[in-house]
C-alpha cells in the first residue's frame, strides 16, 4: 500500500494531509526518515509519525456489551451512537452484524469485514441470535404455545423462533435465526404480551461474557470469530 494512503487509513487523516505530513518529514518507515508519499508499505512495516508507531490493521472484529440508549446506527440522530463507545482508528470502517433497538441491551458485533457481518445477519447462514426478554403480563401457557407455533408479526410477515423458553413467570429466552426489524418485539406482541427487557446474550456460539462490562468492548480472535459462524 502506497505511504500516503497508509497514513491517511491508519491515523484517520484526509490524503493531502498524509501527503502533508509525510513531505514535511514526519513519518519514518523501518526507522528511515521518507519524504516519497508513493513509497510501497506493507501491514507489517513500522512506520511512525512524530516518533510514535503508527497501529496498522486489516480486519477488525469486535463485540461491544451495548448499554440502553445507544443507537445502532451511523445515521439516527436520536441520542449517541454505539460507535461513541469505541475508541481506535479502525471505527469508521466498522458496520453493525446485527442491530439492537435502542433500549435493548447486549451483545452487539461490529467488523469491518464485509462478508463476515452478511455471514452473520444472513438468515441462510442460519446464526443463531439469543435474547433474554422480560415481559409485562405473566407468560401463559397459550402465549408460549403460539410463540413456538410461530405468528403474524406483520400484514405478510410470520415468525417462527428456533425455540422459546420460559425462564420465569415474566421472563423469556426467545431464540431467532433471522434479525428482523424488531422481531422479539412484534412477536411478543402478536401473543399478546409486551416487551418491557431485551438484553440479546448470545449469536452463534459466542456467549457475552458476563466480565465484559455494560459500554465496554473488546477484539475478537479467530477462536471467537468461528464460535459465531458455526465453523469451530
Ligand atoms: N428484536 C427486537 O425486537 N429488537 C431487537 O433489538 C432485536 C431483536
């Protein structure tokens, strides 16, 4: 990869600023003080401005614990992004594998690689999505009943969660393969219920630590990256 284009990606610079700063002399490549903007770099080389390393990456995956009243969107104006909560130059690269509604809580995967966030929000990939909701009325046998036959949660729109546990006389584990908009919700509804909780604890494999904290993210490594889509 060109100079100018390695430090325009990795310190989150404009190019004619990188092209900038590197002919004012500021970037050292391998230790080499480089003027030439075109001079080929690669992940691995060290490259520094003003004496400090300059962190490079190619993919980044992380899973963020979201707390209520995040939004998971780059666009929606109302109240502060999930973005907000996570530092790094690689932020701006990143998309959601899967939004949470504003209110609701948890496991949240963010990535910056294209074809693992479809694998993971593709209903055929078949990802398991697992949500601990709690309700406003006692579950009854009905509801639960008709929540696993699978319901109309729209004018042409059925569902039909993978599984439906009753954890509590108010409380719920629903299990999904698709992520529609709003699909615990609706489907609570459409059995005559209301979400009042929704806190997603699970997709795939990987479970939400409980040691990650509420805001709080952390990288994900290969070991997890396959927990998610089914490949470990
Ligand atoms: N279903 C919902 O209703 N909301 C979510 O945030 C996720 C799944």
């Amino acid at each position: 990869m060109r100079l100018d284009r390695y430090i325009s990606r990795f310190v989150g610079l404009s190019r004619s600023q990188s092209r900038s700063i590197i002919r004012n002399g500021r970037v050292t490549v391998n230790g080499l003080k480089i003027r030439d903007v075109s001079l080929d770099v690669r992940l691995e080389s060290e490259v520094s401005l003003d004496g400090t390393r300059v962190e490079a990456f190619d993919t980044v995956t992380i899973m963020l614990n979201k707390p209520a009243g995040y939004v998971c969107s780059r666009s929606e104006s109302e109240g502060p992004k999930v973005f907000e909560l996570i530092q790094g130059n690689f932020v701006d690269e990143l998309s959601i594998a899967g939004r949470l509604d504003k209110d609701a809580t948890g496991l949240v995967i963010l990535s910056n690689d294209g074809k693992f966030v479809h694998t993971v929000i593709s209903p055929r990939k078949k990802v398991e999505k697992e949500y601990h909701v709690c309700t406003e009325l006692k579950v009854s046998d009905e509801q639960l009943t008709c929540m696993r036959q699978g319901l109309m949660i729209g004018p042409e729109e059925f569902s039909r969660p993978l599984a439906v546990e009753r954890r509590g006389d108010k409380e719920l584990t629903i299990t999904l393969i698709e992520g529609r908009f709003h699909e615990v919700k609706r489907l609570v509804k459409a059995s005559g219920n209301t979400v009042i909780r929704l806190h997603r604890r699970r997709i795939g494999n990987l479970l939400l630590p409980t040691s990650l904290e509420e805001g709080s993210w952390v990288f994900l490594d290969e070991e997890s990256l396959k927990k998610i889509t089914g490949a470990l």
